[in-house]
C-alpha cells in the first residue's frame, strides 16, 4: 500500500471509529467532522505532494480497502465521500476522482448536485444544448468507425456526461463563487439555478471550441463584469485538460461509463419499439433507400440494429450497397468499421428467422467473400447447399455441430430418429442457441 493510501486509510478508519451516523444527523457534529477532515486532508495532502494521478489511484485504491457498498448508507461510505470532497475542492481540483464499482468506474459527483438531488433538471439543460453543436462535436470527438457502429444517438449521450463531469471541476474549482451558487434564504439553503445553468453553457461553449476551432462568445447582454470573468475562467477550465491527450482520453473513458450506468442509450435504442418508430418514420421519408438506410443506421449504429425489424421496411441488398457505399467515404476508424461489419454479419447469419429474408439477397454472397470470407460456408447452411457445408466447415463449436448434424439428416446421411437422439443430448448443453435448435425442429 503507498503512503497516500495508507494515510487516508487511517483517517478513515479513524473517524468511522469515533462517529456514528446517527451522531452526525446533529448539524454541528457534522459540520465538526467536515472541517476536521478537510483538515487532516490538506495535512495529507500537503506532506505526500501527490500528483493527480497518484491522488486517482489512491482514491480507487481507498473505496476498494474500505470495502465501500454504495447501496448502504453506512459511517464509512459517508466518511469516504466527504474524504473525496475534502480533496476535490482543492485547487488545482483533481477532478474527476473515480473508483471502480461492480465492474464500472464511476465518478465522484460534486456534493451540490447530489445532495440538492439536481442532476434530473440539469439533464433536461444539457439535453436542450444546440443539436447541430452536439452532432459536430460527435464527429470530432469519435472516429467515424465508431460512430457507425454504435450510432450518433448513443455518443450524444455521451457527451452529456462528458458535459457534467466538467460542471463537477468547475463547481469544485469555483469558476462562479460558491457564494453565487449557494445562498441563504429564510434559514435554508438554496441553489441558483440560473448560476448553475449558466456553467453549463460555459463548459459547452469552451468543449464546442476547443473541438471545433471555432470562437465562441456569448451575447454581451448577458455578461456584467463577473459573468465575463467566470467565462473566460471557465473556457480555460476545459481547455487545459483536453490539451493532454492522457487527461482528454480518461475524460471520455469515464463519460462513456458514467452514461452507461446512468442512461445506457445503446440499450435504450435497442428497444423494439423505438426501431419501429425509427424505420417506419425513415421509410415514409422522400428519398431514396439507399439515404433512408443512412438516416437510421448513422442514428441506431450498425451493431444495434434489430434485423427482424430492418427487414420489414428494408432489403438485404440495399442495406449491402449502403455499407459498401460507407466504407469508402469513412475516414477514420475504418478498422473499427470492418470489424463492425463481420460481426454484424456473423450476427445476420444466426438470425434464423431470416433465412427466407437472406436467401433472396443477389449479393449476399459476394459481399461475405469481399468483407468476412470465414463465414462464407454460414451461408452454404443458410442456401441449404448441405453437402458442400459439410465439406467445408470445420468450427468445433456446440452449435456448428447440431448445423452439421441436420445437414446430415438432410442429405439422407442419417435418419431422423438419430438426429432427434443427437438433438435432446444437445439442447440440455451450455451455449446453446435456442433460436437454432427452433430452426432445425422447424424443418424436419
């Protein structure tokens, strides 16, 4: 353990053992503890001289020790999460500060937007942000081969999570005084809304001109003395991170895993009635297939496309002309884009259901043996040209096998009663494809 972990490890513990939650319910013992720990922090702090990097890790490292369940409201996740404060509010702030949970990094939100249980109606902000800015951004933030994979609706979203870790480090750094932020009506404490808002449109505007090159400025109504310090504060806030490629690269990281957690727009699109709607509203569209095709998979992305629904709207051939059509204008990413291609048409060729669909396709078969040539008897199985399947294939797999038993029975090479033997020793098996095993009883 490194001597920052081991440190904070202590204050940890140490304050876990001196408090109880119910203790800290009292305003004063809570306010106590905060400033004792931002205290022993800065102490920390100040003796280590961790860099950022160190202060990430130690953090992660501390959630882990600590054994922390974020679905428990214990003394020592409330203790960890006011250590966390403690050191985020730093300057220069550290943020984002992140820990790996089940699988997932999930950043330290600022205290503000949680304990005021903020962040639905800043998503409604950010969601209202200029779409044509947010496409743009989309394009140079991502490679093309990603984008069409996993579709624009998806990195949009991303961007709104990118937009909110930058609104945790300016709430943190202070790029509007907290005491504009957070003023005192009546004996409470209240949040201006109009302030926070207004950083919103600070992050956006310096991440829209830091990608784009272009200069933004806002209205000069809008902007007294103060309001023109926070937004230059706060453009040069975004600036310097995404100027380090190492900085710029964790920002997106942890974005894309704070939207999978939070929205998770890939599932979203995914849905089979958010597809209906997008195809049928695309084929009602006066263009051509070819740009209607365009609209919808740039939209949903190659990988998340429900086939059955496609094809209802769609042709096989039209769909192919189009990827061909992408992979010579794509300029970036085209591995990525290949890679796309052969899994999505590993995927086309387990959806038995389409087998009727794909066996009327004039250029299915050329466009398997230009991009994905390994799959190429897959579709001797699918034209049920059985016995050049079995010369050819020879994958080991649980399901490649009950393909290459029913081509048997097929092609008289056994007898119904052993391929129904074969098949109920099979289906009780791991890994198998039900879709599969539905197919061949179909066609007995």
């Amino acid at each position: 353990m490194d001597k920052l972990t081991e440190s904070l490890f202590k204050l940890l513990k140490d304050k876990s053992d001196e408090y109880n939650i119910e203790e800290l319910t009292n305003e004063e013992n809570f306010f106590n503890l905060k400033k004792e720990i931002v205290r022993q922090v800065n102490n920390i702090l100040n003796k280590e001289k961790p860099n950022k990097w160190q202060i990430r890790d130690s953090v992660n490292n501390l959630f882990k020790l600590a054994s922390i369940d974020l679905e428990e409201n214990n003394i020592e996740k409330l203790i960890f999460l006011l250590i966390t404060d403690a050191i985020n509010e730093r300057i220069p702030s550290p943020s984002p500060l992140y820990f790996e949970y089940r699988g997932h990094i999930i950043p330290k939100r600022n205290a503000i937007i949680t304990d005021f249980e903020l962040f639905p109606e800043l998503k409604e902000k950010v969601n209202q942000l200029n779409p044509e800015k947010k496409h743009i951004l989309v394009f140079k933030i991502f490679k093309d081969g990603e984008i069409i994979s996993k579709g624009v609706a998806y990195y949009l979203s991303v961007i709104d999570y990118l937009i909110f870790l930058f609104l945790d480090k300016a709430l943190y750094e202070e790029v509007i005084d907290i005491n504009k932020i957070l003023k005192e009506k009546d004996g409470n404490i209240e949040v201006s809304k109009k302030d926070i808002n207004f950083l919103i449109d600070i992050i956006f505007s310096g991440i829209y001109e830091f990608f784009s090159g272009e200069k933004e400025r806002f209205k000069a109504s809008i902007l007294d003395k103060d309001y023109s310090k926070y937004f230059i504060k706060g453009k040069k806030l975004i600036k310097e991170p995404l100027s380090d490629e190492k900085e710029k690269e964790l920002l997106i990281k942890i974005a894309i895993e704070d939207e999978k957690l939070s929205e998770n727009k890939e599932d979203f699109v995914k849905n089979p009635e958010v597809q209906e709607n997008v195809f049928k509203e695309a084929s009602e569209r006066d263009v051509s297939n070819i740009d209607k095709i365009d609209a919808v998979v740039w939209l949903i992305g190659l990988n998340n496309l429900n086939m059955e629904i496609f094809f209802n709207y769609f042709s096989v051939d039209d769909l192919l002309k189009f990827l061909e059509d992408v992979e010579k204008d794509i300029e970036t990413g085209k591995d990525i884009f290949k890679k796309s291609i052969k899994d999505f048409v590993e995927n086309l060729l387990n959806e038995y259901k389409l087998y009727p669909v794909l066996k009327e396709s004039k250029n299915l078969e050329d466009f398997i043996e230009k991009n994905t040539d390994s799959l190429k008897t897959e579709l001797l199985f699918i034209k049920e040209q059985y016995n050049e399947f079995l010369e050819k294939e020879n994958k080991k797999d649980i399901n490649t096998e009950i393909k290459k038993l029913f081509a048997k029975y097929k092609t008289g090479q056994i007898e119904k009663k052993e391929f129904l033997n074969w098949l109920s020793l099979y289906e009780t098996k791991e890994g198998i494809n039900k879709n599969l095993i539905e197919f061949v009883k179909n066609g007995l």
